[in-house]
C-alpha cells in the first residue's frame, strides 16, 4: 500500500513538474508579446516573480529549480525582453541568459552635431545624455578610442543603430566612432594623404560641406570651393563655422557675429577650423576627398536649395544680386 502511495506521490510530483515547465498557453491562443524590464542586479528570484506576475511563467518555484539545474543566478542580463506566454519557460531562461534583449531602431541624422546626438540618444532613452557628452570631451577615453582631439565632434558617424535602452555610453560611442573606421576606407585614408589632409582635416572639411549642403549633388561643387580657396589661402567664409562658434546664437547670423574672435570663424581666419562642427556622412566625406575639378571661389543661395557657382567676384557679386538682394528689396516693398 505504502509503495503504491509512493508511486502515486511521484507521479503527480512528474506532472506537477511536467505542467509547470510547459507554456502557459498555446501558439494556437496567439498570445500577444510583453516587454519585461529586468532591472540591474535583480536576483533570480526577483525575475521568477515578475515573470510569475506577468504570467509568463505558471510556477515560480519550479522556474527557479530550472535556474538552479543551469546555475542562472546573478547571470540573467539585465535590460527589456519581448516574452510571450506560449514560449516554455526553458526557452524564456535561455533568452534571458544569452541577453537577447529588445534592440530599438535609432537614426543619427547627417550634420548632427555632437550635443544633437546626446540628444537623440537620451529621447529614445539609449544612454544618458550628461554621461554621453562628458565621455565625447574625455581626451584619455578619447586616446582608447585612437583619436587625439578636443572632442569626438565629427567621429561619431551619423546612421541607424540599433540600441538596447540603457546602453552604457562608452559603449555606444565605441560603435558610433567604429563605424566611421568602416566608412573611412584604407583608399580614402590614402586618398587623405595624397592631398596632404589628415583624417582630422578630412572630418573637418566634410563637417562644413555637410552643414553648407542643401543639394546633395552639390557636394563636389561646394568641396572644390574651399579647396579652391586653401590652395590661395582665402578665409573659407563659411556661415556654419561662425554659428559652431557662437556661445548663444538666436536663429539669424548677424553682421556683428562675423567679426566674433572665435577660432571657427572663417571669416576671420584663413584656413579649416580647428575641427568638425558636426558629424559628416560619407557622401560629404567622399566630396572632401573628391572634389569637382573647378576654378569656383565663390557660392551662394538661390533659394531654393542649391547654389549659384562663380569664379570671380564680379560674377559672384552679380548673383547676390540677382539671387539675394532683389528678391528681398522686392518683398519689402510689397510690405
């Protein structure tokens, strides 16, 4: 009698086992996916609970004997997961195990510069935004990176990344500068060399075409510019690189904003700024390398988007005339 107890005993204590390591339902009851927030340092115990709670899981208890068969405690990864309640719970462990976390999709924009960035990254809540800037101004965790510059402005590449929330900063930038490593080819980095330019330089330029760019066809015309205008030694001129050096700049460039003593005024000083004024994409860093063959010293707006190219002042003067005076002598006299 005591032996068939015995065996009764064990056999429900089996399909106890069996139904509490099966899903909750079915793939057929099409149950919706949860986003379950595992915090940092949470115990396996902590997680078993959430996931009991969520029911994602129908036994606490048998859940963290699971854990304990793999030693799963203090090796859960930490960050969002998308779970669902037909996924077994030895499916949910390995999941949480290999830290396969939510990834979210984010776009850094071309011309973005670096607190744009910080931004960006801290509305989709990827890093924290202080800690991201902090570490995008740190020369020593800048030198681990290979870069010796003021600041990663211009290192850090614009694309679309796909992040878990509350990413460790330094490891987001890591991917961000590794990835202008895989835009700047070795032929580009020798392209570089052939023009005199370091990858400082090239970056630095890039970052003033993107930002002069409305067209992106443009992009060799305005390139030749400056060229143009380095190989004689005339101040670049180039509105974008007085606004980077403004401390407070209002929305409109004013007359007495061209004589401020900032060393990204390239009205005052002849030569590239000291460095990117944002992060360049690879069509305004293949432009920096490649210029169109042209003799233009000059460009302006027509308004529109693109640029009227010219070789000389007098030229240049005509199409200010044309493209920018008139247009507002017109507008005010209907006002």
């Amino acid at each position: 009698m005591l032996a068939l107890v015995a065996v009764l005993g064990g056999l429900a204590g089996y399909q106890m086992i069996q139904w509490a390591e099966a899903p909750v339902l079915s793939e057929s009851d099409h149950p919706p996916s949860k986003i379950v927030f595992i915090s940092e340092g949470a115990t396996f115990q902590q997680v078993a609970r959430l996931l009991e709670r969520e029911r994602l899981i129908k036994s606490r208890s048998v859940f963290v004997l699971l854990g304990k068969a793999y030693e799963a405690d203090r090796k859960i990864h930490p960050g969002e997961y998308e779970l669902n309640a037909a996924m077994p719970p030895a499916d949910i462990l390995a999941k949480l195990l290999a830290g396969r976390v939510v990834l979210h999709s984010v776009t850094i924009p071309e011309g973005y510069a670096m607190g744009q960035i910080a931004d960006v990254l801290s509305q989709h809540q990827i890093t924290d935004r202080a800690e991201f800037v902090r570490l995008a101004k740190d020369k020593s965790f800048m030198k681990t990176l290979g870069i010796s510059a003021d600041s990663l402005e211009g290192y850090l590449y614009p694309d679309t990344y796909r992040f878990p929330r509350s990413t460790a900063a330094k490891d987001v930038i890591k991917m961000m500068v590794d990835q202008l490593g895989q835009v700047m080819t070795p032929e580009w980095q020798a392209r570089a060399k052939d023009l005199h330019l370091t990858v400082h330089e090239v970056l630095t330029l890039a970052s003033v075409i993107e930002k002069e760019t409305g067209a992106g066809d443009e992009r060799p015309q305005i390139s030749s510019v400056f060229h143009n205008r380095l190989k004689k030694k005339i101040p670049l001129q180039s509105d974008p690189t007085v606004i980077y050096g403004l401390p407070n700049f209002d929305g409109n460039l004013h007359k007495k904003d061209l004589s401020h003593p900032s060393p990204y005024n390239t009205y005052r000083w002849a030569g590239l700024p000291p460095g990117p004024i944002a992060s360049p994409g690879a069509q305004s860093i293949r432009a920096a390398l490649y210029p169109a063959p042209s003799s233009y010293l000059f460009f302006v707006s027509r308004n529109d988007g693109t640029h009227q190219f010219s070789a000389t002042l007098v030229d240049h003067n005509k199409a200010v005339e044309k493209y920018q005076k008139r247009p507002f002598r017109r507008t005010h006299s209907r006002t």
